[in-house]
C-alpha cells in the first residue's frame, strides 16, 4: 500500500509503492479535459496530466486513491525477467521461448511455440529487436495497404516510433506513426491501431463520424482489442525496455 505522500522543496513529489519511492510528474496541458494518471512503462515514474485549472493537490489525492493499482504495475514490471536465450518473447500475441544455437545461421526463425536465433549470445537481444521493428514495419505497410483503399485515401507514409504513452499518431501531413512493440500483439488489437489510424486521415478529432468510419474499416471487436492493450499493452515494453 501507499504509505505516504512526501513533499520536499528540494526534491521530486514522491510515493511510496512497494517499499521503493516512485516520483511523480505532473504535467498540464491547455487540451487536457481530464486527469489521466499512468506508470512510466520503466516503472521509473508515476506520471500525471492535468488540465491547466486543476490544483495540484487534487492530482496527488488521485494518485494517493490509486495506490494499490499503481502497486500492481510495478508488481508486473519488477517481475518481467530481462530477456535472454531461455526465456521468453510475446510474438503475434503468443509466448514464444527464445531458443539460441550459436552455432547456427544468424536470423531468426518463428516456430509455433518458439523463435529460434543464432550467432553470438551476447548480440542475440539488440538482434531480435531489430528484426521485431522491422517485421513490425511490414505488418504496418501490409495493414495500411489494407485499410487506406477501404476508407478512400492513399496509402500514407509510416514511420515507427517509441513512444512511451501512445500506440499511434496521425499527422496533418499524412504521415501514420505507430509502435513497433505491437507487432508482438495480438493481430487483431495491432490492426485495430492501424484502423484507428486511417480513420484519423479523414477525422481528425473522436467524433461519431470517426468512430463511424472506425466502426466500418476494423473488422473485429474493437471494444476486446481495446481492453486488451489497457491490460495487457505495458507488458509489450518489457522485453526491451
């Protein structure tokens, strides 16, 4: 449980979660409706957006009520064992043991419970991330050539990204960037991202005539998916961080 809340001028806001100190951060944005509260996908910070009006009292009170949730993140985080030959790489949604001959080619090979990698141990993992961006790269490209057809617009430009707080971006210039870590959802809640996406090229907002066209391009359940990444999508970063 939450044992306190610190303040210190000359330090971060701080909570207690398991027996460690967690920061928090607080941001405002003028956009902001809400307040939304997150774990650093590292486990590294407890971070908060507000909107410009909200005190920030009220923000570290909601923190404090969320303690317990909080503590079960990290739980989960703390318990992802770093990943090496042996252990385990979520692949298309589906656990794989990571299985390393070094004696073999260098690549890797997907099996129905296993990805199989050769070549040095110590160069195994910055390998099999490279190799899951740039499958992640021709999953995107295979379901935008799906979806943009469907929905009337070309093609877009794709660029993968990091980032820590969302699964994609459209801009107004046309260019879909999206996580590279989703290639090892799900294909369903990894497509659902990229329909949400398109759609974004013709509505730029969460309008019923977006959620319409959204509605009309994915074909599964959009509200599983959905649930899925809230429960499941942290777990995505842990592998490599």
């Amino acid at each position: 449980m939450l044992d306190w809340l610190r303040r210190d001028p000359r330090a971060a806001t701080t909570l207690q979660l398991g027996g460690r100190e967690v920061p928090v951060e607080v941001r405002r944005l003028g956009h902001a409706r809400r307040l939304t509260l997150r774990l650093a996908p590292d486990g590294s910070a407890v971070r908060i957006t507000i909107p410009r009006w909200t005190p920030t009292r009220e923000a570290l009170e909601f923190a404090r009520s969320r303690a317990e949730w909080l503590e079960r993140q990290l739980e989960r985080q703390v318990a992802a064992p770093p990943l090496a030959p042996g252990g385990a790489l979520p692949w298309l949604g589906v656990p794989r043991r990571l299985l390393h001959d070094p004696a073999a080619r260098r690549g890797v090979i997907v099996e129905a419970e296993a990805l199989r990698v050769g070549g040095a141990a110590e160069s195994v993992v910055p390998r099999l991330r490279r190799w899951v961006q740039a499958e992640a790269r021709a999953l995107f490209l295979a379901d935008l050539a799906d979806y943009a057809p469907r929905a009337g617009v070309p093609v877009p430009a794709l660029a993968l990204t990091s980032a820590q707080r969302r699964w994609g971006s459209c801009s107004t210039g046309g260019i879909v960037r999206l996580n590279w870590r989703l290639a090892m959802a799900p294909e369903a809640v990894r497509r659902s991202v990229v329909a949400h996406e398109v759609a974004h090229l013709i509505h730029f907002d969460h309008s019923p005539r977006f959620h319409a066209l959204l509605a009309d391009l994915f074909e599964g359940d959009l509200p599983a998916a959905n649930a899925w990444l809230k429960q499941n999508g942290r777990s995505l970063y842990a592998p490599f961080g």
